[in-house]
C-alpha cells in the first residue's frame, strides 16, 4: 500500500521531509498529501468552536496516514471522538511566537483584552496559547472576541483590525519592521509549544514497519535542516512565492534556527499540558467533551521513537 504522508508549511519538519526525497529511500510507495488542498470544512465560529480539519483528513478517502501540526489538533481529535495516537512530539518552541499588541495600545496586560478582538489561527498552538493567558488572570474565552485570521494575520494587526495578536515567526519579523510592538505574554513559562505529529491509531497498528520509517525520515530530515537552515528556509520561499506571496529567505532562516528541530517521545509533562488544554478547551465550551489524553498514548510507539533519537 501507499503510505499517504500529509504536510503544510507549518509543520516545518514534515513541509522538509516533503522537498528532501529522505522518505523516499525508505518507503518508495509514499503519497505526499497537501493538506492545503483538501476540503478544509466548515469553519466554526471561533467562539464555540474548533476546526476538525486535521484529524478529518486522517479518516477521509483521500487524506493521510500521518500528519504533524502544533499543539491543538490532537486535542480537537480526541473531542471529536476520533481514535488517534500521538507518534511523538518535538521540544519547546517557546522563540517561535507570542501575544503581542500595537506600541501604542492602551492594553497593558492581559486582564485589559476583555471585550478586545484578539486574532488568532484559530485551532492551532495560538488558541490554547490564548486560553492560558486568560485563564492566568481569571478570563474566560467568553470574555474576548477571538478572530480567526488565516493568513491575513500580518495585515490585520498592522491595519488595527484587531487590538492583540498571537503573532508568531516570520510574520512577526514583517510587523517588526513596520511598526512598534509591545509584548503582552511570552510563551516561556506559560506553554511549551511543541511541534507533535499523530496518527490513526489503526495505522499504526497494522503498518508498524512504516510507521517506523516515517520517524528514522523526520529525524534524518530534521538533522539536516539543523545543518543547513537557509537551504531548508529556501523551500518555504519558492512555497510562498508560487503562490504569489512574498517571503523573506532572511527572515525564514533565523525562524528556522530559532526553532528546535527532532522527534521525541511523548512523556509527562507534555501530556500534562495537553491535559490542561484539553480541561480548560472543553470548560470554554470549545469542545463537545471532556477528553483523556493518556488514551492517545501506545508505549511501543514511545519506544519506537526514543529507538531513534540520537544518543
């Protein structure tokens, strides 16, 4: 069979894997999956909603096997009934964003957002980002008006259509250049912001040998982005500018060296943040059940993965 692999920019690792033919040596027989290209959905309203979109595709004629995503979708997953299984997780990417308003805002912390508009993308590592900040100061989601950005985020927040922002890199490097910007919450200390990649639970159970080869790839592929950063920034520029979007290979580069690049077993503390998540998403109303994330977990996968980190 074809092990169908999905990927998008923003998991790095897999959109790598993807340009680099590494997987290819291992499973001739791959499909490559762009999850931008597939039916996204209906999009949910942001207040009371997630979009599925991710773990759909895991289940859909024509989606894939695996994927890798930010720290949300999982947890989505799972309070959509879905059976998948964490495959591993990557190591803090707290450089990679914050939440951040305008120089000149009158919001000084995050206990003055109430009733602000605050842009996110919604389902992904930004909403649960979010969600902690207001939970810190005693917020609730219901106390924001959360706006789905797309890829308009940039744009957004430079124009005041929205008064905060969960910007994260590159994009922030182009609001940077451009105006004045005040940090509200670091994600250090708050949240870890792992990259994570999952799967069926299925799959992985009856395709363990390809599952296994998908994992040596991205840890292969994740070495040699490590090592060659702007050559690896270089596909995310020709990606964007195919689309007819502008990138910058400077500023992709120092996103990619800011960030931490290998596959790791999924261990407790990063289950215990998933729990929180998923506790704190569900009492929101963002979810429509509670969820228990250890249900996600196979100890051979973990075992598989920690076979292939180096020593």
């Amino acid at each position: 069979m074809s092990v169908r692999v999905g990927y998008f920019p923003h998991n790095n690792s897999l959109f790598v894997l993807r340009h680099t033919g590494i997987l290819e040596r291992r499973l001739p027989d791959v499909t490559w999956v762009d999850l931008r290209t597939l039916p996204q959905g209906e999009q949910p309203d942001p207040r009371s909603g997630l979009p599925t979109v991710h773990s759909d595709q895991l289940f859909a004629d024509g989606g894939y096997d695996v994927i890798g995503t930010g720290f949300t979708p999982p947890i989505t997953a799972l309070g959509a009934g879905r059976d998948v299984v964490y495959l591993g997780v990557s190591g803090p990417r707290t450089e990679n964003g914050r939440l951040v308003v305008r120089a000149d805002s009158p919001i000084r912390e995050v206990a003055d957002l109430r009733g602000r508009r605050v842009g996110i993308a919604h389902g992904s590592w930004q909403t649960t980002l979010l969600l902690f900040a207001l939970d810190q100061v005693g917020l609730t989601w219901a106390d924001v008006e959360p706006v789905n950005t797309g890829a308009d985020a940039a744009q957004l927040f430079l124009d005041g259509a929205i008064d905060a922002w969960t910007g994260s890199y590159p994009e922030l490097d182009r609001v940077e250049a451009e105006t004045g910007v005040r940090t509200l919450v670091r994600t250090e200390g708050l949240f870890s912001h792992p990259s994570l990649w999952f799967t069926r639970r299925d799959f992985a159970e009856n395709h363990r040998a390809e599952l296994a080869a998908v994992v040596e790839s991205l840890q292969e592929s994740d070495r040699w982005i490590t090592e060659n950063p702007r050559a690896a920034a270089e596909f995310f520029v020709a990606d964007a500018e195919s689309r007819g979007v502008a990138a910058d290979l400077d500023a992709w580069e120092r996103a990619l060296r800011n960030r931490p690049f290998g596959v790791h077993p999924v261990d407790e503390a990063f289950l215990a943040e998933q729990q929180r998540a998923a506790d704190l998403l569900a009492a929101n109303g963002l979810l429509p059940r509670a969820v228990d994330v250890r249900g996600a977990v196979l100890p051979w996968v973990d075992d598989l993965v920690a076979g292939t980190v180096p020593a």
